[in-house]
C-alpha cells in the first residue's frame, strides 16, 4: 500500500494495465456526474486511452459519429489515422481534424471558382507559367505519381492521402499571376478531387459538379502525371559565407559548381563579405546550399 501511495497514479495505472475508462465511467454514471467530467482529459492526464470494448463503456457510435461530422470524415479519418496494418486509438481531435481538412477543401473550391469555372481553353502552356505556377503544376504531378505509388504499395492510404493535403496547403497559398496560373489552379483541384474521390465520395462528386463538370466522377480514369512536369527548372539555395548564411540565390536545378558560386558573387550582401577576402575552398552540395570558406 505505501508504494501506491507513493508513486503518481497515472503510473500506477499503467504498470496494471488499467485504464480510466476501465471503471471510472461507471462510477460517474452511477454518481451522475457523468456529464460534469471531461472523461477524456482524464484519460489523458491519469492514464492510457482504453481499448474499444462494451465492457468498458467506450465504444465509438457509428451512426452519431457520422450524423456529426459526416461519412466522408469519418472514412478519410480512418484511412488516415494508421497504414492499415495496425490498429489506432480512436481519438477525437483526429476525426475533427479530418473535418477541418474537408471544409477546407470546400471553401478553396467554391472561392476559387469564379476564376476557374469559365476557362474556355483548359490547356496549359507551360511556358507561360510564372514561377509560382511551375512549382504548382510540378506538385500536383508529383501528387498524382506519389498517390498511386502509396496506393500500391501496401495499400499505404495514409501517407497517399498526405499527399494530396500538402498540395492543398500548396494551392492555398498559391497567387496566380496569369492565365495560366489560373489553369495550373484548376488542374490541381481537379486531381485533387480525383484521387480523393475514391475516399470522400461525397464532397468530392459535389464539387465536381459544381465545377461545371458534365461527366460523373467515377467514370473519369485516374489522372496522368507528366513527366516533363516534373522536372525542376529552378532550385533557391542558402550561399554561406565561412558556414554563416549571408543570402540566398535562385539557380537553374542541377547548376555546376561554377555555375551556383558566378551567381552567388553576383548578390550584393554576398560581395559585401568577399571584400578584400580570399576564396580559399568552396563547398557545394548541388541543388542544396553553397559554402565560400575566405580569408
């Protein structure tokens, strides 16, 4: 008795293999103070989330989960939460995370359709990209080969589904700057919608309609990625100074050695600390950052 006394009670729970909602949610019904305590902070705080049993009170209600947040939150939530070879702890912030992702998802959608809806030319000319809009259209085929390799591999919906979250946040803070710009938004919501579609069906055939699109969803084929799309023209690297970064330069991707340090000298703040200096090495990882050691 003294060691239990003695050592915190959420260890003790642990040590035993116990959880709060192993009895506690009992005891507060029976108390009625079951909706004056926050049963999950106490798991949290006291001890281990406990397994899904009806024994122990904590089952997750389908149909209530679903009422609240939707089915499609509910299944992009469970094929997110965990590769499906192993099992996950249902967690509440997961399942509202997930529909935070969704909305949005929709609001980018319907903001963005004022100038995406009524292209008449869908086409993209690659060289009338600013370079914001390269970077996009580079992702989003990236996304699409990245998605079908996840996909099969294992069946690894998780990181798949990543993925597209990243282009999302990509496209958010994206700001065209022409025309074209304006296409390379509408095919990433388009392939967003695609590979999505197989998960949130619902959200997805909504705003695929509202797109303007006449053919359903799932009878459009999974989108091809472009291999010259995802070639990278430009790269941005720190120039270093004795390890110290004094600026940063934007050189063609795969740039010599030669190539990244006649750039490099040509930045002001660079020269600055060239002055009077002499190269002794420089260090060049490509496509990473570019270190001039002087003295």
């Amino acid at each position: 008795m003294s060691d239990l006394l003695n050592k915190p009670l959420k260890d003790f729970l642990k040590e035993n293999k116990l959880s709060v909602g192993d009895n506690v949610i009992f005891l507060f019904k029976a108390l009625g103070l079951e909706d004056k305590v926050h049963l999950k902070k106490l798991e949290e705080d006291l001890g281990e989330v406990a397994k899904m049993s009806k024994s122990k009170a904590n089952v997750v209600d389908p149909e209530r989960v679903i009422e609240k947040y939707g089915a499609d939150t509910v299944r992009l939530y469970i094929l997110f939460a965990a590769p499906p070879e192993r099992d996950f702890e249902w967690i509440e912030s997961g399942i509202e995370g997930a529909h935070r992702f969704l909305n949005r998802l929709w609001d980018f959608v319907i903001k963005t359709l004022p100038f995406i809806k009524e292209l008449e030319d869908k086409n993209i000319n690659p060289e009338g990209l600013s370079q914001g809009g390269k970077e996009l259209r580079r992702k989003t085929h990236l996304t699409i080969k990245k998605f079908a390799q996840e996909m099969g591999k294992n069946y690894q919906f998780n990181t798949a589904i990543a993925s597209v979250m990243e282009l999302l946040n990509l496209l958010e803070d994206f700001k065209p700057q022409n025309q074209e710009d304006k296409k390379a938004v509408r095919e990433a919501v388009e392939v967003v919608l695609k590979l999505l579609y197989p998960i949130t069906p619902h959200i997805c055939e909504e705003l695929w309609e509202r797109l303007g699109e006449k053919i359903r969803l799932h009878e459009e084929g999974y989108p091809n990625y472009d291999e010259k799309a995802l070639l990278q023209e430009e790269v941005e690297i720190p120039v270093q100074i004795n390890g110290k970064v004094r600026a940063k330069v934007t050189i063609p991707f795969g740039a010599t050695r030669e190539e990244a340090l006649k750039i490099a000298q040509r930045q002001p703040n660079v020269q600055k600390y060239l002055e009077e200096k002499e190269i002794r090495k420089v260090i060049y990882i490509p496509n990473k950052l570019i270190n001039i050691v002087v003295k």
